[in-house]
C-alpha cells in the first residue's frame, strides 16, 4: 500500500519530483521484498522506470533553469559582456 498521495492513474508525469522519488522507493522495496508475483513484478519495473524518466526530466529541467539564471547573473555583474572561462 502506498503512503504517498497519488494521482488517479499512476501517471508518473503527474508526479512532483518529491513524490515521484518516494513513489519509486516504495516500488523499489515492494520489487526486493520478493513476494510479487511475475506479473506484479512486471507492473512495478514499468512504472519503476516511468518515475525514473519523470525524475530525470525534473532534474533536467531545474538544471537548465539554474544555468539561465547563473548566466544572466554573470551578464548583470559584468555589464552585459560575456564571462570567458
């Protein structure tokens, strides 16, 4: 049973990154404790790798809006001239 607040059809897009990382935990440990049957297994490694993909986008995500933000910082310190590294 899951402790986490779920949208209606399990669909990993509809996750938060928090929840969705919570929710493959809980998949996670119901995979290791091993009394799934193989059908169960399959249902949990689908959706397993489904919040996989929406985590990784979040992450993506927030990645390229903390390297807009450092590079409009930089301009803004700089007067406007790009930083060479």
């Amino acid at each position: 049973m899951s402790t986490v607040e779920l949208p209606d059809e399990k669909n990993p897009s509809e996750f938060k990154f928090e929840n969705a990382m919570k929710e493959l935990e809980l998949t996670v440990s119901q995979m290791e404790d091993g009394n799934a049957d193989l059908d169960e297994m399959m249902k949990n490694y689908q959706i397993g790798m489904s919040l996989i993909k929406s985590c990784r986008e979040s992450i993506d995500t927030a990645e390229l809006k903390l390297t807009e933000i450092s590079e409009l910082m930089d301009k803004s310190s700089n007067g406007g001239e790009k930083v060479n590294e």
